[in-house]
C-alpha cells in the first residue's frame, strides 16, 4: 500500500472541502463541549450528594415554654416525653447514631453563630437565655436517601415541636444541577446527529468530487480498503481537532473556574476535581471517534461505489 498516495489525497480532500471540514469540526467541538459539561456536572451531583449526603441530620427539635404546636399543648417537654422519643429513635431501624444537645450546648452555638456589630441589634441578642433554647436530638441516618421513616415516626410524638433537615435548601440545587446536566446532554445530542450528517455529506461531496480518481483505481484492483482510507484519515483528522478543542475548554474550565474561583472561596461542597475531567476527556475522545469514524466507515461503502 503506497502511503505517499493517501497522504496526498488526504491534502487535496482537506483542501477540496475545507469548509465542509471546518464544520465538522466545529459541530464536533461543540457537541463534545457539551458533552464533557454534561458529564463534569453528573460528578458534580454525585459529589456534592455524597459530600453532604454524609453530613445529613436530621433534627428533632423538643418544646419549651414558648413552643406552640399541637405535640406541645403542655408546655415544656417532660422527662417521659423525651424518654419516649429517645426510645423510638434508638430502636428505629434507619438510626445510624444519634446525640442530644442540651439548652446549654445549643445557647453557647447560638452566641458563636450570632455575633452583630450593631449594638441595638446585640442587645437584642443578648436578652436571649439558654432557658429560651430548646433541647434536641441529632439524628445520623443509615442511608441518608432514607429519612422519611425516622421522621414520620417522631413529628407526631408528643413534646417533640419540630423536625428539620436540609433537604428542603438541597433539593432545589440538585434539581438545578440535574437541569443543567441533562439540557447540556440533550443539546449534545442534537449536535451529534447533526455531527454525523455533515460527515456523510462530507463524504458525498467528496467521493463525487473524485468519482474519476475512484473508478480508475477500481479498475486496477485497489482495494476497498485502500479507497477508504484517505475518508477515514480526513474524518480521524476532523474528529481530532474538535476533541481537542473540547479537552482544551474543559481543561480551561477546570482550571479557571473550579480551581481558582470556586475550590479557594467556596467550601460549601467538595468540587469536581482533575480525575473527573480525565474521565469526561476519555469519554468524549472516544465518543468522538465513534462519531466520524464509525460513519465513514459505513458510508464509504455506499459512496464509492463507483
């Protein structure tokens, strides 16, 4: 098989149809881009679900004198009230551990979170007494994607005034996080497709642009094989470009947005970091190559069949 020969084709296809090419490239570029953001932010969910996912509690707050609510029509909570509470948390298959927190405990946290630089407003602050708080027990759950059970089983107890989790803050950006996912997957997908056409019409217009060539060589013996490679390195040549482009945002991403805006000021979650944007290049280098490589391949058969 002559290389000089296909190399050479390859040069006058690239040439012949380089604005076909050009938008190969960019369609693969962007389509990838899309793809590689899709994947970084699926480990950003993943991440920040297990990150807080692991930190999780759930909160039973008791009554005190000031509570009103219908488990609290007795005013502050009794002894046997919170034994009772204590009894169905312990015995509660979803418990990992739990903890109480004394009015004290909760007083002394209140006073760290709660400082002001405005006096009226720390006046106002410290009128508040540990007999104000109210006592409460932290609940650390076997599998924090199960916390239903635990908490329908203790809101209903007597003296027990409310039950906090951070789901309600959370939910809304996992679902935010999943929005973004999936719109870049989807649009991804859309850009594929389109990828895929433009490779077969690359192909067309470049098989007729070099009917004559195809036929003489046809006619000599060459293989079908030797035919197709000259598409198949101008497609490899289209796929690698636009996958580098895509590796070079996706690394400018990581760098510049995650780890010198986001890591260094925000600790709110842990972020995805460089092996995840190892794994989205691997996939969309591969992915890329499925998508130019794999149609040429079925293409050229009908194509050149001159």
């Amino acid at each position: 098989m002559q290389l000089t020969y296909v190399f050479s084709e390859l040069g006058t296809g690239l040439r012949r149809n380089i604005s076909m090419t050009v938008a190969v490239v960019v369609t693969i570029f962007v389509s990838l881009t899309l793809v590689g953001m899709g994947l970084l932010l699926n480990a950003q969910a993943d991440k920040a679900e297990e990150y807080w996912g692991g930190k999780l509690q759930i909160t039973v707050f008791l009554c005190n004198e000031n509570s009103r609510g219908p488990n609290c029509v007795e005013g502050e909570v009794t002894d046997s009230q919170k034994e009772q509470v204590e009894s169905v948390i312990e015995s509660h298959p979803e418990v990992a551990s739990w903890y109480a927190e004394s009015k004290e405990d909760a007083y002394q946290k209140w006073r760290r979170v709660y400082r002001s630089d405005d006096e009226d407003q720390q006046a106002v602050y410290d009128s508040v007494r540990p007999d104000d708080m109210q006592e409460s027990y932290w609940i650390q759950l076997e599998n924090p994607q199960q916390y239903e059970g635990v908490r329908s089983a203790v809101q209903g107890l007597a003296g027990v005034a409310t039950v906090r989790d951070l789901r309600e803050v959370l939910d809304p950006i996992y679902a935010a996080i999943n929005a973004m996912k999936w719109g870049a997957v989807g649009v991804a997908g859309f850009l594929v497709i389109a990828a895929i056409a433009q490779v077969g019409n690359t192909i067309r217009l470049a098989a007729f642009a070099r009917r004559r060539e195809i036929g003489i060589m046809r006619l000599v013996g060459a293989s079908s094989l030797y035919i197709q490679l000259p598409f198949l390195l101008e497609a490899l040549f289209a796929a690698l470009v636009g996958v580098g482009l895509a590796c070079l945002t996706l690394t400018g991403f990581l760098w510049f947005v995650v780890e010198e805006r986001l890591r260094p000021n925000t600790r709110i979650v842990e972020w995805v970091d460089w092996s995840d944007g190892f794994v989205a290049m691997g996939a969309i280098g591969l992915l890329g190559l499925a998508l130019t490589v794999l149609p040429t391949l079925v293409l050229t058969r009908r194509y050149l069949k001159v």
